[in-house]
C-alpha cells in the first residue's frame, strides 16, 4: 500500500486510494510559482505533501489578497468538483516542496467513478467555503498583529517545521496591509521572543506564546477541519 502524506487521499479507501495515486505524478513546487489562475481552464489538480499554496483574490488595481492556504491537508483544483474549469482564485506556492499532480481530465474521470472520492471531497469543498467565510471577517474585524501570528502558525503547520522563509513584502500582500504594518507587527512578536525574523527567515520560538497571541480564527480553522475531515 502506498503511503500519500497528504490527508485527503490517506481519507480514501485503500482501493480508491492506489487508483487515484496510479493517475497521479510526483512533481516539485516551485517558490512563488503560480498553479492555476483566474481566466485560464485549469490543467492539473495538486494534492500538497510537503508544500503549500496560497490561495489568493485579485481585484483590478490593487495587490492580490490571500483568502485562504493549502498544505497537505489539502488540494488545489477543488473547484473542478463541482463541474467548473476556472479557478476563482489565483493559486500561489508559498511554500515550496512536493506534491501529487493529476491532469484534470483524468481527475474528473475518477471523480465519476468513485463515489468515495466525491463524497469526501464535497466535505472538503464544505471546509473550504467556511474557512474562506471566516477569512474574510477576520481581515475585517481583527488587528494586523493577531492576524500575522495566525498567519505564522498556518505556514509553520504546513511547512512542517519551526523555519521557513518569507519577506515582509509576501506578509503584507497576504495580510492585505502595508509593508509597515508587517514590519511592526513582526517586530513585536521578536521582542516578546515568540519569533526570530532576519532577511526572509522566520524560526517560530515559542509557539505556545503565538497561540496566544492569534486571534481565535486560527483554532476555529482547524476545529472545523476536525470536525467533518475524518
């Protein structure tokens, strides 16, 4: 039986399991390299292991704005589920590393062959919507330095390790605030030594004190994973 490291096919039943990874292809996400955009038809499906993406809104005129982020527990390419060629979002590797790449065609292939994929995959598309809904009222109503530390932990979740690297140019375009927003949040959360920030190279030092610094849509993300991804 092939180990996946990515949630969502380790779901699947071993036999639709070893179908889904027999289509698949091992591939290597680049930093800032763009999966699938907007107006374009979607040509692959990205199931992450140790890589993450973002997931980002683009309005005319202004920088894009992260609504949302993928990691192993995931997929890119879930709007193809729903019977829709174009992606709403534009998504982004933020974090490079490997992942499981499927042609659309054949992904819509055996989504109409194994109820158990879509069945699951609809429970995904449910997480998703959520998340997305809750994105959108923490940029509202929180601060920047809650919504960084949030921010901190879903990359630190993803990568899998307590370094990854990322500019102050990259949080302000996925926080939606300006570079000196980040510069004083991040310098905040290295004088209460919860972070250590140095051209790009974040290492997270305490995360329980992160925790406690994000805001509260940071648990209620992964609370809603729990609860239908099981």
């Amino acid at each position: 039986m092939t180990q996946a490291d990515n949630h969502l096919i380790e779901l699947l039943p071993n036999a639709s399991k070893e179908r889904l990874l027999a289509l698949c292809e091992p591939a290597h996400l680049c930093l800032s390299e763009r999966l699938s955009e907007p107006a374009q038809r979607t040509q692959h499906v990205y199931f992450p292991v140790d890589a993450f993406v973002s997931r980002v809104a683009l309005i005319d005129g202004h920088p894009g704005l992260e609504v949302g982020m993928v990691g192993r527990e995931g997929m890119v390419g879930a709007h193809l589920v729903l019977g829709v060629d174009h992606s709403p979002l534009l998504a982004l590797v933020q974090g490079p590393g490997r992942a499981w790449r499927i042609e659309a065609a054949s992904f819509r292939a055996e989504l109409a062959r194994s109820p158990e994929l879509r069945s699951m995959l609809n429970r995904y598309l449910y997480v998703l919507m959520a998340q997305m809904a809750r994105s959108a009222t923490c940029l509202r109503f929180h601060l920047v330095l809650p919504r960084l530390a949030r921010w901190l932990l879903m990359s630190q979740d993803r990568a899998h390790a307590d370094d990854f690297q990322v500019t102050h140019e990259f949080l302000a375009y996925m926080l939606g605030v300006r570079r000196v927003g980040v510069t004083l949040g991040a310098g905040h959360l290295q004088r209460q030594g919860l972070i250590a920030y140095h051209r790009g190279h974040v290492s997270v030092l305490n995360r329980a004190g992160l925790e406690a610094v994000a805001c509260g849509c940071y648990a209620k993300d992964k609370l809603i994973y729990a609860t239908n991804m099981v």
